[in-house]
C-alpha cells in the first residue's frame, strides 16, 4: 500500500502526517495478515478487497473511526484462514 493510495482514501494533501500515515499504513497491514496470511510485496495477487480493508484499517488507526474497521473485518471475512 502506498503513501499516495493511504492520503487519497483519508482525503488528506499535504505531508504533515506522512509519518503517521505510514505507520498506519504498515500496522493496517499486520492486522489484514494477521487473518488471511502474507500480502503485499511477496504475495503474487493481493485482491482489491483486501487491499481496502488495509486502507478502512488505516483509516481506523488515523482517526479511530469504527466504522472502518466494522468494513475492513467484513471484507477480511471470506479470505479469513480459521485454524483451531
């Protein structure tokens, strides 16, 4: 996921939270594998549903809205690995 991608989402120009955003970014992105395993630069396709919940997730650590991480676990949901 990129800087760019993660502003756009958040509707956010400028540069003074691009530290942030990327951390955002990057724990957004452990969250998402946490369920469904590696994506991103190793993985060979990473489904557009997958990469917005990165983005809702994101969006979620930026400002703590709910309701995107209420999105982001409904599009994690059917790529979920479920062990017992």
């Amino acid at each position: 996921m990129s800087l760019e991608e993660a502003k756009r989402h958040l509707r956010i120009e400028g540069n003074v939270d691009d530290a942030l955003i990327l951390e955002n970014i990057a724990v957004a992105e452990g969250y998402v594998e946490s369920f469904v395993g590696t994506i991103g630069e190793v993985a060979d396709y990473v489904p557009d549903t997958l990469k917005k919940a990165v983005l809702f997730m994101a969006e979620y650590y930026f400002d703590g809205n709910n309701s995107a991480k209420e999105r982001a676990d409904e599009l994690i949901l059917p790529y979920r690995k479920w062990s017992f």
